[in-house]
C-alpha cells in the first residue's frame, strides 16, 4: 500500500494528510509523484497508524431514521443520564463502549439533553441495528476505557481526541462545557489532559471558549 493509496482509504486531501501525521506537506507530494521514495520502515509505520484509524475514527454521516431498525429507550423517558444509559446498553448488548457527549455523561462531566436522540460508541456492527447508533469504530484501546456504574465508556482524552477528530457533524456544546469544568476544576490550568499532534492547534482554539463558556 503506498501513501496515495493510504490517503484515499481516509477520504483526506495531502494537506489533511500531511497535517494528522505531522509530515511535512512538501514530502507527501514528493512520494506521491515519486519525486522520492519513503524508507520501508515509514510505509509500515503509516500503514498501521493509517488502518487504527480507519477503525477507530472512520469518516462518518449522523444516520437517517430506518423504520425497520429497533429504537432505544427516549432520554427524555428519564430523570436521570445515568438510568438511561444503562438501559441503552441493555438494548444494544455486546462489549459496547460509550464515546463522546454519552462518555462525557459517564464520566459526570456532561449532563445531556432531554431531547438526545444520539448514541455514541465503539462496538460490533450489531449496534447498528438500533436508530440513533453512530459508532467510531468497532473497537478502541483498552487503556483508553473505564469502567463505572457497569457502563464502559472512553476516558476524557480520548474522548476529546474522538469529538476533535468529528467536529465537522458532531455539536460541540457537550465538549466544550466539559472542558471547561475541567480547567476551573483544576485550578483553572488544562494540565494532564493530554493532546495527539494533529488536533493541537483546534484544541487550543477549543480550550479558549472553554475558559469563557460559563460567562455567557
């Protein structure tokens, strides 16, 4: 697989490429037009950060309402996230994980909305049998899963590193008020969370709003 090939499996452009692997953009274009040839060891290298990828952050649409697809418990059936959570994941069964705005609420960072109709999380295509499911991918690290009240849900940065990583369709309320407990939480510094390369520079962008978000 060479890198032109790498680059279409992730829809991306050399820009975007270049960017989530902190490779100079200069040296994309030069393997690709064979201008110079990447080492072996390189190819490997990418290929298997390229395939992680495509497992665990894969290009995604928000899905459609599929009447022959089963439906999950209404949040707003609930007082509390927490029960419904757990409901959630009795429906959908398996090894499921649960990322973004359901991991923030996991994590008591996030209390949701009364009107959420989506689902997010890493598991088996089976989840996919259930409207509102969105998954990531069909599995993520174990270093990146806790564990609490019988749910399994991505720890926060990897939480942050996955709504970075889906900006473009995913809101970014749950996020951002997360975040910004975390820095009054913890004496109003963002030290210990830690940020993959390729989303530094939105992140820092993100953390910004964060600081201000409780003065609207």
């Amino acid at each position: 697989m060479n890198i032109r090939e790498m680059r279409a499996m992730l829809r991306e452009t050399q820009s975007e490429f270049a960017k989530r692997y902190d490779i100079p953009f200069r040296t994309i274009q030069n393997w690709e037009t064979g201008k110079r040839k990447p080492p072996k060891y390189i190819l490997d290298l990418l290929g298997k950060r390229v395939m992680s990828d495509l497992v665990n952050r894969r290009t995604i649409t928000l899905p459609e309402y599929d009447p022959q697809n089963r439906n999950l418990p209404k949040r707003c059936d609930y007082i509390g996230a927490l029960s419904w959570l757990k409901d959630v994941r009795e429906c959908i069964g398996g090894t499921f994980v649960f990322a973004l705005d359901e991991a923030l609420m996991c994590q008591g960072n996030f209390g949701g909305r009364s009107d959420e109709y989506l689902v997010w999380g890493y598991g088996d295509d089976t989840a996919l049998e259930f409207n509102g499911v969105v998954l990531l991918g069909n599995r993520v690290s174990q270093y990146s899963i806790m564990e609490k009240n019988g749910l399994l849900f991505t720890d926060f940065d990897r939480t942050l590193a996955d709504a970075l990583a889906n900006e473009a369709i995913l809101d970014m309320q749950g996020i951002t008020e997360a975040l910004s407990r975390y820095y009054f939480r913890n004496g109003e510094s963002f030290e210990g969370i830690s940020i993959v390369p390729e989303y530094q520079d939105r992140f820092e962008k993100l953390a910004e709003e964060a600081k201000h978000y409780y003065d609207k």
